[in-house]
C-alpha cells in the first residue's frame, strides 16, 4: 500500500518488476519533474550505475557535482565538526571546486535573544545556531549546490527549505552515535533499548 512502504507486502514490486502497488499515471509522475530536476536526476543515475560500490558518498557528491557542471560548492556545517568540515571543504577544493563554507552559529545571536533552551545554562552566552542565515549566505553567494553537515535535526530542515542551490546531504548530527545515527538501527544494543528487536 502506497504510504506504508516501509512495511511493504506486495514483495517490492516497485523495485523488483517495475510495477507500482495502487494505480499510478506514468505520465503524471514523470510529469513532476521539470528539465533541471530530469538532469540531476540523469546525473545522480549515473553516479549510482557508475560508481556503485566503488566511491564513498564524498567521491559521490564530487562526481555528482561535475557531472552537473557545478563549480561553486555551498557548505553549511555546524561548528562541532569545524575540524570535519575544513577536510572536506580541502577534498572538494582538491578536487577542482570552489568551496563557500557558512557554520552554524553565524552572526553570533544570543540564544536568550528567542527564549532558547540553554546546553549550559551555567554561561553567560550561548550561540543560537542560524540556520537560515546559512543558507542566505550560500544563496548571496550564488552556489550551484549545497553541502549540508552535521546540522541538527529541525535546523537541517530549515537550511534545505531556505536554499535556492539543490542541498545534498553528507552527514547528519548524532552526538550519542558520532554523527552515525543508522548505528541506532544496525546495533543490537541500541535495537533493544529502542523497543526493536524481535
């Protein structure tokens, strides 16, 4: 049934034969795309067809990105993996790419400024993370696609929303996990503690 794929019994036709659970308009789907959203998909196939197995999600968004013809890169990265996000930002460079890099505690906004709840309530200041002054950043800087790294749930979703440029995602934060939140699911320890195992 279409909107409980996650517990699907129809043996996953979508993806084993081509056929789709409930009546669906072949031309009305592929109707949703528009000729950029045909390209990145085009690209994004053939990085998968191509490179299947062989590159990690950086050589992959790179990939991505010249197969595109992207050059100017936007990285939107918290501040917690700075030291992360300068080898990424290096990787990229290296690879021929202009990169524009925005963390998320810029413009240095007091968090008391919102009534925001404190990590260390015991300071006198702490930094609200801005999310969409990073992507207007990004925006004014007029990048062809956007990096998004290690921003925390919620402020994630209001960087992508907030971005003109596609936004990719390369990592997630998951301080419990460092930054592995799919270790919830793969681990038996946290399966358990979760209410997930069998």
């Amino acid at each position: 049934m279409l909107g409980d794929c996650a517990n699907c019994n129809a043996n996953r036709m979508c993806y084993k034969k081509g056929k789709s659970c409930v009546p669906v308009d072949q031309e009305a789907m592929l109707a949703l795309y528009d000729e950029e959203e045909r390209k990145i998909m085009q690209a994004a196939a053939y990085v998968e067809g191509t490179f299947y197995m062989k590159h990690t999600r950086l050589q992959e968004t790179a990939d991505f990105a010249k197969r595109m013809g992207y050059r100017r890169l936007g990285l939107g990265f918290c501040i917690g993996i700075r030291d992360e996000a300068a080898l990424i930002a290096k990787y990229f460079t290296n690879e021929g790419f202009e990169v524009i890099s925005v963390c998320c505690k810029n413009c240095g906004i007091n968090k008391d400024d919102l009534g925001l709840t404190r990590v260390r309530p015991e300071k006198p200041f702490e930094t609200m993370c801005n999310p969409k002054g990073q992507a207007r950043f990004l925006n004014d800087q007029h990048v062809d696609l956007v990096i998004s790294a290690g921003l925390c749930v919620g402020h994630d979703a209001l960087f992508a929303r907030a971005c003109e440029a596609p936004v990719t995602t390369f990592a997630v934060k998951d301080r419990v996990l460092g930054n592995h939140p799919m270790a919830a699911i793969y681990a038996g320890y946290w399966r358990r503690k979760l209410g997930l195992s069998e």
